[in-house]
C-alpha cells in the first residue's frame, strides 16, 4: 500500500483534490502538511476545512498548538510521520497536502533535520559583522562558502551557528533521496496568472468571512495586545518597509503571526495600513510566496521520479483518480 502526497503552489486546488480522492477511495485519512494549520483558533487566514469535513475525513497536524507556542520543523516531522504511520497500521491510505512544501519534503523524504537554535550562541554571533560570519563558515564549511553571498546575513547567522554546533552541514542532500515510505506523488499546477485569480479572489473572501474578527480573537485571547502596543509605539515613527521589517524580527518567537494574512490585517487594526492597503500586501506577499513554491517544487521533485504532474485546466480529478488508483 502506498500514500497519496498531493503538491503544489497556495490556491492551485489540492485541498479539493484531497477530498475528491477521499471520497472516491474511503478507505483515506488525511494529514495536513501546512505550518499554519497547526495553530488553534487561526481557521479564516489558513483556509482550513471545515469541522464538519474533518468529521467524516479525519484530519491530522491541525489545531494542535496555540498561537503562543512554536513547533519546529523536527517536532513537525515526527508528529506528522506517526500520524502515517498509524493510518497505514489501520490499513488506511494516507493523503498528505502539502502546503508547506519544506515541511513536506522533510516529512516524505530522510533529510537531515538541525538542532533547535540556540538563542545564546545566536546573540553572540548577531554581534559579529558579515565578514567575520563568513571567516567562521570558510574554516568549517569551505565549499559551502564558495555558494554563499556576503550579504546573506540570514544564512551566514544560520551556518555560522551550525559551524559552531559541530553540525554536519551539507547541502548535497537533495541528490540522493531517500523515502520515508512509498508514495504516489502528484504535483498540481495551472497558469500562473490563474493561480493569481485565485489568490486574488481568496483574500476577498477571507475577509468576507471574518478575517478581521478572527485576528483580534487572537490578540485577545493570547495575550498579544500589550506586545503589539508595545511594538507599533516604538515603530511609529518608522516608514512601513521598516515596520515590516522590524516586526519580523520582533516576534521571531510567535511564527503564527507572521503567517499571510496575519501581519498584514495586524498592520490595518493598528492604522499603519488602510484595510484595501492591507489586502494589497496580502495578496503581493501570497503571490510571491505561490512563485517560490513553483520554483522550489520544480527544481526538486525532478529529482524523484515518482512525482507526476497535473495541469489542473486540462485533467479532470476523475482522471487524477483513476491514475492514482492503478498506483496505490
């Protein structure tokens, strides 16, 4: 028995796909492989199925942390994968959506998975210029130096702290895949300026649903409200490039708010941005994200010959389905 694992870029259509699988085979339980799904209470701005969907198909790796809390990339892994491991115990098939196409790497294939960062050693480096970031990767990691810029801070604090961690860092991975399980991978994808309609039109409807209400349940049920007043007081002054910047930096430790949709309707209730100014960014920063995924999506499952993709404009799900059925 194989799994099904359903990619693609944000609005193309798998979550539709991973119910019409389901009801076409029954014999299904789905895991979300989504790093914002696993927040409670978060449903309008992540576009989780509804309760009433995940009753008649279970659904795994949703609601299972507060917004106040963070699950790293490991911890994910491993909750997710005894979840399929579990279904196939059952003789279920296993459906993972992958939203979260690293996660859902990580998740299907053996990766190497790095220690949780240490905040100690990350103020000392964070004090280090880029210059002597580079000097510590060049002494531990010499190829990896000859692939990174400069200017990466992000990825010289990253290595820097790796190198100093004694981590075996190699970026080579990628080419010899190892998979977790057996799998049928199916890869969606339509026009990219269809999948922008579709981003477009999400974010109205987001709102329409009660996005705005839903963030301020958050800030108030969680406790954000001092932090944030906090934050917009001594960012008031600063132009919004800035502010955006700086807050994520900020909340560094609070990933759920700087999920889509989240930061960004943040940015409206505290009148640094109109609400169409806010929707705006939204729908720029989803669009780009979409554009990532597609070129992360294309660059690596090419390297796995199980993969098969779809144009969703010209195959139907029955199609798909009959496919996957002659697979699994």
């Amino acid at each position: 028995m194989k799994a099904i694992v359903i990619a693609g870029p944000t609005s193309v259509g798998k979550t539709d796909l991973s119910l019409y699988l389901a009801e076409k085979l029954k014999n299904v339980e789905i895991v979300s492989c989504d790093s914002m799904q696993i927040y409670k209470d978060m449903d309008i701005g992540t576009d989780k199925v509804s309760k009433d969907i995940r009753k008649k198909f279970p659904h795994y790796m949703i609601d299972i942390i507060t917004p106040r809390e963070k699950l790293a990339l490991g911890e994910f892994v491993k909750k997710a994968y005894t979840h399929i491991q579990d279904i196939f115990s059952r003789g279920k098939i296993p459906i993972i959506v992958g939203g979260t196409t690293l996660y859902m790497h990580f998740l299907i294939y053996n990766l190497p998975i790095f220690t949780k960062k240490d905040n100690t050693l990350i103020k000392y480096l964070e004090n280090l210029n880029n210059e002597e970031l580079f000097e510590i990767i060049k002494k531990h990691f010499p190829e990896i130096s000859k692939k990174i810029s400069k200017n990466d801070r992000k990825r010289l604090l990253r290595y820097s702290e790796l190198a100093l961690k004694g981590e075996n860092l190699n970026l080579n991975f990628w080419d010899n895949l190892e998979k977790r399980f057996s799998f049928v991978g199916i890869f969606l994808n339509r026009k990219k300026e269809n999948i922008f309609k579709n981003i477009e039109k999400r974010v109205d409807k987001q709102i329409e649903r009660g996005l705005i209400e839903e963030v301020k349940n958050i800030i108030k049920k969680y406790n954000f409200q001092e932090t944030l007043d906090k934050f917009f007081f001594e960012n008031k002054k600063k132009d919004f490039k800035e502010i955006y910047k700086n807050f994520q930096r900020y909340f560094d430790d609070f990933p759920a708010l700087q999920g889509h949709s989240y930061k960004e309707i943040i940015f409206y209730l505290y009148n640094v941005l109109s609400l169409d100014e806010a929707k705006a960014w939204i729908v720029k920063s989803t669009k780009n994200y979409a554009r990532r995924q597609i070129r992360w999506l294309k660059k690596y499952l090419d390297k796995d010959k199980v993969w098969k993709m779809y144009d969703i404009e010209s195959i139907s799900f029955e199609d798909i389905f009959k496919d996957v059925k002659n697979e699994i």
